[in-house]
C-alpha cells in the first residue's frame, strides 16, 4: 500500500497509515501526518482519524462526505431526529448541526466538517432507517416516522408532564406526515413506555384541530 491509496479512503486510522508508510515508527509516521497537516493535505476528523483532502475535493464527494462522517465517527448508529425532520421539511424552525442516534453514548463532536450531536437510545429503538450511498461512502438515515419518534422520546426524555403545549411549541409541520408513516409511527409508539403513548395521544388531538 502506499500513499496515493489512502487518498482515495474516506476514513482513515493511524494505524491505515502506518501500513501505507509499511515500516515506518512511531516518530516517523507523526511526523509524516503532521507534514500533511501543516500541507493542509490532511484533515482531521477525530482523535487519531483523518481523510485527504484530495478524497473531499474528487467530484461531490464534499456534499455526502458530513452524513457519511455522522454515522462512521460512532457506530453503530444514523442520522435522525431534528436534522433528518428538517430534510423531511417537517420543522419550520432552522436546524445547525447534525443529530444521530446511537446506541452507544451522548456526546458531541466538532470539527471543520459540523457539528456532530448523538444521543442514546436503547437497543430496542434501532431501526427505522435506510441505507444511503455515494461512490465509496455509506451511511445510514432515519425514514420520516422514525426521525419524528427519536425527535420526540429525546425532547421529552426528561420532562415528566407533557402538556399539548409542550407539542405545539415544536412547530412541527404535521401536514408532511402521510397516512404510512403514522402506521409506522404507531408502531414505535407500541414498543416504547406510557410517556410516547401519551404524546402519541396528544398529537391526534393537534391533528384533530
């Protein structure tokens, strides 16, 4: 292996590198990633992970590359909730940032890609998504009754009594929600605890209205 093909990685470890060095040392493969580095030929996408620029800049690949990144950084897990809604144009408020559920931990990560927000969910909730693909990058989006569920179990993971109010204060545009993705909504909804149930209740009364 040698340098050029890891250019063409859209994720690569220190250890990727190394073995594209072949026998290069510790001493010797820091100084070569901070040589690119300071070249601005490699970019850091966390701790002890880069990408090349060339990779980023080869045809759209800097379009997808931020989805792609959501759901490699952490894994396993998929971009949902608001910035999925926000696709979906179901949020009429702007969203910064991309929100990805995980079955792993809560926390955040930033570089010069955005900002990166995941929360955890239990095993039982991980589902609901396709499979997206561009050139050699895969990643993973909820489907529209899904990134609405993981929007509502997080907001209200921590309030006790939710009001109707609660709901409307959401600006959520209901009219993108069709008939299938409130079947499938119901059947998140059927899994989870009596808190989902009950919001579940007051959005048919918003719905009503």
């Amino acid at each position: 292996m040698e340098k050029k093909a890891i250019e063409q990685m859209p994720y690569i470890s220190k250890t990727v590198i190394k073995k594209a060095l072949e026998k290069a040392n510790s001493n010797t493969l820091r100084n070569y990633i901070s040589y690119w580095q300071k070249k601005e030929e490699l970019l850091p996408v966390k701790r002890g992970f880069y990408v090349f620029k060339k990779f980023i800049e080869k045809s759209d690949n800097a379009l997808f590359y931020a989805r792609f990144l959501a759901t490699k950084m952490i894994e396993p897990s998929y971009l949902s909730g608001e910035f999925m809604l926000q696709e979906y144009q179901a949020l009429t408020d702007a969203v910064f940032g991309y929100s990805i559920a995980t079955t792993k931990k809560t926390t955040t990560i930033a570089n010069q890609f955005g900002v990166f927000n995941y929360f955890l969910i239990k095993p039982d909730f991980f589902s609901g998504f396709e499979q997206k693909k561009y050139g050699d990058m895969l990643w993973y989006e909820a489907v529209k009754a899904k990134a609405l569920f993981d929007f509502l179990l997080i907001k209200f993971r921590k309030k006790k009594n939710i009001s109707k109010d609660d709901i409307l204060e959401l600006r959520i545009n209901w009219e993108v929600f069709g008939e299938n993705d409130w079947k499938e909504f119901e059947k998140y909804v059927n899994i989870s605890g009596r808190k989902m149930q009950s919001v579940y209740k007051l959005i048919k009364i918003i719905k009503k209205q």
